[in-house]
C-alpha cells in the first residue's frame, strides 16, 4: 500500500450545491473515485491510496494532467486504487467530474 | 538443372555426339514407385489407421519437403503423432512446410530428428519451445512468411512432396469433405497434387455418400479413419464479460473518428477484445450515430460469436472466413444470406482465398499489438519467443497492387497526399489500437522494438517486425487518435504517436507543444475532439455482456464450448 497527497491551487470553484459523487469500483485493475465540495480557498486536494507501489511519477503526471483539464477548485478527491492502469484512472476522474458537474447522467 | 544421364566414360567433347535425351518424368516416377511400396497397405485409396505408421514410412523419402496440415483451428493431430513417432533412422531430414505450429507433435518432429528444416508462418502457444530448439540447433529455419507468402511459395519452390491433411470426411473414392473448416485445405492440397506429390487424409469417418465435396478424389490418394476426431481449437472466442470501459472508449473513438468519416464498409478486424468491443457496440452506439447500413457491412472475418449481435440488427451484410468457429455451425447455417456456405448448409472457409481477400478487397484492417515504436513499427516478438506472423501483415499492409477505388482509400489516399505533387492513388486504412499500458504496467509504446534483439539472438536476416511504421494510418489509444496520413515529417509523426501515448516513457517524453500544435491541426484526436461523452464509455454500452447474452441474442442457435459456459 501506498499513500499520495497531491494539492493544487487556483482552480475555479465548481457548483456550490453539488452533490459528492462516486465513480467506479474496488476490484482488481479498477479503482473508486469520491468527489466532494469542500471550502479551501479553490484549491484542490487529492488523496490517493493504492495497491501498486512505486508509480508515484506516474500519478503526478496524471492528475497534472487532470487539473489542467478541468481546471475546478474547491474540491476533494479520494481515490481508492486497486492496481488500475493510468488510463483507467484518467476515465475515472474524468467520468466522476463530469457527472459531479452534470448531476449525473 | 539439367540431369547427367550418359555414362561418365564418354567423350565430353566431341562436338558430333547428340545429346543426351533428358527424363522430363522424373516426379511422376518417383511418385510411382511411392505408391509401389505403399500399395500392400492400402484397399484402393483406404488404409487402416494402426498402418498410419507403416504407410508414412513406405511413402516418405529422406529430405522431403512435407506439409503436416496445421491450421489455427483444425488439427491433422493423428498423423501429427504418428509423424512425431516414425524411427529417424529410417526417415529424417525432413522439411516442414506448414502454415501454423500447433501442437507439441509439430515440434517434436525436430526433437525426434525426423525433421530438421521449417519454413512456417505462425507458432503461437509453441514459440518459446521453438526458439530454445532454434538456438539448439535442432531447427533451421528458412523463413517466417505470412500465411500467402507461404501459399505462394508452395506454388513456386517450396511444393510439398508429401501432404498429410485433415477432413471431417471421406468416401471410400477418397473425396473429402471438410465441413466448415475448410481452412488450408484447399491450397496445400492442390500445390501437391499438381506436382504429382502425395496427399494423405486423416478423416473423422469414412462414409458412403458426403454432404458434399471440397477436395475430389483425383487429388487424394489416401483417406484414414483416425482413432479419434481431430482436434478444434475455439480460438475466436471472447467473452463480451472481459471487456473493459476503456475498450469501449477506444471503440467508440475507432466508430466516431475513422469509420464515420472515411465510411469504411470493408473491413478485417483482428482478434482481441479491443476490436470484439466495436463489433459489440455496433447495434448501440453505431445505431445511435445513424450509421447502419453506412459502415460495415462487408467483412473478411472468421465467424466471431461478437459479431453475432451486428448480424441481427443488420449492420452486417456478408462475412467471408478463414476458418470457422466451434459453436456457430448452427448460427451459420440460419443465416446463409450472410456466410459462405455449401448445398449442405455449412459454411466452407478458405484460408488463402480469405487472406486474398483482405488484403485487396478491403478497406481497413484494425488491430492490437504489443510494441509501438517511435516510427509506428509493430511488432508482437518478444525475447527467446518465436512465434510468427500469422496473417496480420498481409491485412495490416497498404495493397501497392490494389487499382480499384472506394470513398474510403480515396480519402486516405487524398490525405497521404495533400500538397506533395504526387500521382493520384489511393491507401489502405492500417489502425492500430492498443492501450497504452498492457497488463502489469508493461508500456505498448517502446523507443526500440524487442523485434531487434530477438533478430539478433537468434540470427534472423529481419527483426520479425508485424506491421511496418510506413503502412500505419492511424494509432488508436485511450487518449486519443493519431493519423499518420496527415503528417509531414518524421519529427511531426514521432510526436504525433507520443501524444496519444499516455502515460508511457514514450508518452511523457513528448513535446507539449508541438502535441498540441498537432491537435490544433487535426492530426490528434482526443475523444473530447471527437464529442464523445465519456460518461457513457461503460460496458452498458455493449450490445452482449456476457456469452449468454451472445446465445440469447442468436435466438440460441449459438451453441458455445464448455469452456466459455459459466452458467
């Protein structure tokens, strides 16, 4: 097991009124995203627990990447890693957002 | 070359003597006195199968050229076995000429010694044993080929002497009758007939009267009744349950960004998963887009069960096969309009014939790999593994022979071209689609294909490269599409394949923005590019999840192995 912390600043604050939203699954090759509003002056924290140890590279690329494609703030993110592969993990941030910004499908 | 038949004592040179009348029948001779010595054990053209062993030896030279009829799906298995047994003291040296390394027995021949020399095209689940007897020694290969490569050459210079065939049935003249695997058959056969070599059959039943004839009795000189039936691999199957929400983006990105837009209708697809998700989300997605009847309806493909959903709603209008898949003999036999079948109502495959066809009369080929390099080689060789071709290189490369036109090689051949001052012609779609990471964290996108090092350890003239970077249209991952039509330079096309490379070595190597230049243009494609809503890249989006949903959706008529029942 390993522990991540990553946190930007200076993202734009998401709806106020939405609701914290869960993507995806704890199996193997998978992994569970929880997006949550939370006041921290727009910044962005993210909180990653995973099986695979030593990609800590690998995930700051990805959520680099995350950040700059959205661009939201005011939130907190908890992953949940079950070995699941970037793109995995990529579809799942970006599945999860975009049902916390669009109330779901 | 010609042959020295006057006596060694007469004069060489004296200019008045005629020469020497040359024997133009020096094969159907030999082949003669074969079917001398085998005469004794044989009524007619019908030998018993505990005198496999006796008849092999009776007809086989040292130093023939044999083909034991390995397929990818059916197996000349009992002949395999009793091949794999003869004494090599008194036949060895021969050299194996088949399409596919099956089974143990195709390499025990070498272990044995009763064979030294292969020429093949494919060793799938055998390719770590034949690399080790590779570099033992006990196997000099002449080439790894493609399956029409090897076709061709039985027809140039490496005609078999001795064919040992397989059939689901035999009449008592000898005409045989395939059933729907059909498969190499038909060439192998003939090549050998044709230069009076021998054909030997191992069937599942003699029987009075086929349900029809694929090979007839003239090219056939003798049948057996093997112990058992022969062996079926299901190698096409894949069960809808295996495939992942990434393989449906990547589905959805290959139908929304490459068969929309050059309306490909046909096509050959690989094998994988990757490429069952397209044919799974054909009735949905595809449906969804307006596209039926727009794209792919005429198909070079073995009779996939994920195709089965396509067929019913009616995207699918023809499917032509190399071979046929355990299982759907019933499905194909209610659905004639589609598959090629005979007056009996099964299907008849034709390996070469379907190669043929996928190469020239289609539109694309799209398929996964395992290596990427930085000029679009692919390759599936990895370290002390030789495992072959099979037939991806002819699908998976630009026909330079092909003169007829479609919307879909026009468009392609116009992109290939735009702005160079080049003589109109069209191209072949060449996709590859693969995540960017396969399992285990392994990267698909390398600096140096593993092809190099296994060419150089094993002393190959060619790294076994699968498809050539220059025949690649088109890179397909989860971030994204590249089209290599449109690039310009070697720079411009590095850079386009790193930036759909993910977060591979490759990927993060690339060039932020040149990438997003290339984006910009259109030469990357990212799925937001393309309007696709990653919400709904779920496996809800598969037209059967499961290989119950495949029978159901049959209206039962898909009968599937054991194996894939988990009901």
């Amino acid at each position: 097991m390993e522990r991540l912390t990553f946190t930007y600043a200076g993202g734009r604050p998401a709806t106020r009124n939405a609701k914290a939203t869960l993507a995806g699954v704890v199996g193997s090759g998978n992994l569970e995203v929880l997006v949550e509003p939370v006041a921290q002056d727009g910044a962005v924290t993210i909180e990653v627990t995973t099986a695979a140890v030593g990609f800590g590279r690998i995930w700051q690329a990805v959520m680099d990447d995350f950040f700059a494609r959205h661009g939201l703030g005011d939130l907190r993110i908890s992953i949940n890693d079950v070995g699941a592969t970037p793109a995995v993990v990529s579809l799942r941030l970006d599945q999860a957002i975009e049902t916390y910004l669009g109330g779901g499908q | 070359m010609l042959q020295q038949t006057a006596p060694a004592t007469a004069p060489s040179c004296a200019p008045s003597s005629a020469p020497a009348a040359r024997d133009w029948n020096t094969q159907a001779r030999n082949r003669e006195a074969r079917l001398a010595r085998a005469a004794p054990l044989a009524r007619g053209k019908v030998v018993k199968s505990a005198d496999a062993a006796a008849l092999l030896e009776a007809i086989l030279e040292t130093g023939d050229r044999v083909c034991l009829e390995g397929n990818n799906q059916k197996q000349a298995d009992f002949l395999a076995k009793v091949l794999a047994g003869l004494d090599p003291a008194r036949v060895n040296g021969l050299h194996m000429v088949q399409s596919v390394l099956a089974l143990p027995e195709h390499l025990d021949v070498f272990e044995s010694g009763v064979a030294s020399r292969l020429d093949f095209s494919f060793s799938g689940p055998q390719g770590a044993r034949l690399a080790r007897l590779v570099s033992g020694g006990q196997i000099a290969i002449g080439a790894i080929h493609t399956y029409l490569e090897l076709f061709s050459r039985y027809f140039v210079d490496l005609t078999p002497r001795v064919s040992l065939v397989c059939a689901q049935a035999a009449d008592r003249n000898g005409n045989l009758y395939t059933g729907p695997n059909t498969e190499d058959t038909p060439v192998i056969v003939e090549a050998t007939a044709f230069k009076r070599g021998i054909v030997i059959a191992q069937v599942n039943e003699l029987v009075d009267t086929l349900p029809r004839v694929d090979i007839p009795a003239d090219w056939v000189d003798f049948v057996m009744a093997s112990p058992k039936p022969h062996y079926i691999e299901p190698l096409f199957t894949r069960d809808p349950a295996q495939i992942s929400d990434i393989q449906v983006l990547m589905a959805m990105m290959a139908i929304k960004g490459i068969y929309a837009p050059y309306e490909v209708n046909r096509l050959n697809h690989g094998i994988g998963f990757d490429t069952a998700a397209i044919e799974l989300i054909l009735p949905t997605y595809a449906e969804s887009l307006g596209l039926k009847g727009k794209i792919c309806r005429h198909w070079a493909l073995n009779p996939h069960p994920a195709l089965i959903p396509a067929i019913e709603a009616g995207f699918v209008q023809s499917v032509h096969s190399f071979g046929s898949e355990l299982g759907m003999e019933a499905y194909i036999r209610a659905r004639p309009d589609v598959f090629f079948t005979g007056p009996d109502g099964s299907m008849r495959s034709n390996r070469a014939m379907c190669q043929a066809a996928g190469h020239y009369a289609c539109d694309l080929f799209i398929g996964s790999t395992l290596q990427i390099d930085l000029a679009g080689n692919s390759s599936t060789a990895t370290l002390g593994r030789i495992a072959g071709f099979g037939g991806a290189p002819n699908m998976g490369a630009d026909a330079r022979g092909r003169r007829h036109a479609s919307p879909t090689w026009l468009k392609a051949g116009r992109e290939a071209r735009a702005g160079r001052n080049l003589v109109p012609r069209g191209q072949k779609l060449v996709v590859q689609m693969v995540e960017t990471y396969r399992e285990h964290m392994q990267p698909a996108f390398v600096e140096t294909l593993d092809a190099f090092a296994l060419a150089e350890s094993a002393g190959m003239d060619l790294p076994p490269v699968m498809i050539y970077g220059e025949d690649v249209t088109h890179i397909l991952t989860e971030e994204g599409i590249a089209n290599l039509l449109l690039c310009r330079t070697d720079e411009e096309r590095e850079q386009a394949i790193r930036g759909v490379a993910g977060y591979t070595p490759v990927g993060l190597g690339r060039d932020k923005r040149a990438v997003e230049n290339l984006r910009d243009r259109g030469i990357i494609l990212r799925p937001e590019d393309l309007g696709i809503d990653k919400r709904s890249a779920t496996r809800d989006l598969l037209a059967a999840r499961s290989i119950k949903d495949l029978v159901r959706a049959s209206g039962g008529l898909y009968d599937p192995p054991k194996r894939f029942r988990n009901w």
